[in-house]
C-alpha cells in the first residue's frame, strides 16, 4: 500500500470530460486552486482527456492539470491504479448507479479518499451498505455533494490540502 506522501497527485479529477467534470476543471484552472504539478485529469478517452488538458493549459498554464490518466470504469485494475496516484479522488463520472461502485471499491483498496457530486439516492444507498461491509477505518467519503454544496465550495474546501486520516463521513 502506498503511503499518502509518496502519491504523485494530491487530487485527480475522474470523468473530466463530462459535463460536470469539465465544468469542475475549468473552475479549478480559472481560479487557480491547484498548481499544476497538485492534480491530474482522468477518463476513459486518451483523446478527449489530452484535449481537455491543451485547453486547460491555454487558460492558466501553472494551474492547468499536471497530467493526464485513461482509465474505464469497468477495468478494475486501471481504477486502482488511478486511485493509487492521488490522495483524493473527485468522480464526476455518472450515472453513478452504472459507473460509480467501481471507482469507490478502488478507492476503498487504495485508501484513497472520494468525492462525488452525485444525487442517486439508490447509488448513495448501496454505498452505504458496501462501507459497512468493509469497514476501512481511515478514509474520507463525501458522496452527495452535488445535493448539498457547490462544486465551488467543495474545490476550495480542497483547495492545496492533503487529506490527513480521519473517519468515514456520511454527508446528506
């Protein structure tokens, strides 16, 4: 297991090239969040996720993503290792109740922290129930954040940190 410090990103924006996720890069770049070494960008099209990073870096180019990841939703492996590289790890990549397990589970094994701006409570539900079964000690959850705050407000809640251990959050 890879220690958190040795993690070659702090944040990794998956499914940035949806609707969402774009919305969220273009929001971290313009507002300088992270500098670009900080965080990377993830999908399952090398093109489209190249593209959106050349854009990125025309728009702020010390505070454009660091990098590029292609992983599909469904390739267990290419998840965990994504969730490996990044001490947290914000999915923009729905529908959450076809896509989003497989992203927490990597998660969860790499003990890297989630976001999501999901609104499925039927996702939200399973998830539950599968954080009980696995009861991982020191992790942050934060699904729903979609419901509950802004994109704006999560980025900057995260904005240049690292998270530390703490509990499993519950958010609603």
């Amino acid at each position: 297991m890879l220690k958190v410090e040795s993690r070659p990103y702090a944040i990794i924006v998956y499914g940035a090239t949806g609707f969402s996720g774009t919305l969220t890069c273009e929001y971290a770049t313009r507002a300088e969040l992270w500098p670009s070494k900080t965080w990377c960008i993830a999908g399952r099209s090398k093109a489209k996720v190249t593209a959106l990073q050349e854009k990125l870096s025309m728009m702020s180019p010390n505070y454009a993503p660091g990098g590029i990841q292609v992983a599909a939703v469904d390739d267990a492996a290419a998840m965990r290792h994504l969730a490996t590289m990044c001490d947290v790890l914000l999915n923009c990549a729905g529908p959450y109740a076809l896509t989003g397990e497989g992203v927490v589970v990597a998660c969860l094994e790499a003990r890297t922290h989630y976001v999501d701006i999901t609104g499925e409570p039927q996702f939200v539900s399973k998830l539950v129930n599968l954080m009980r079964r696995r009861r991982h000690g020191v992790w942050r959850w934060f699904p729903v954040q979609g419901l509950t705050v802004s994109q704006r407000i999560w980025l900057c809640i995260l904005r240049g940190r690292r998270c530390g251990p703490a509990r499993v959050c519950f958010v609603d």
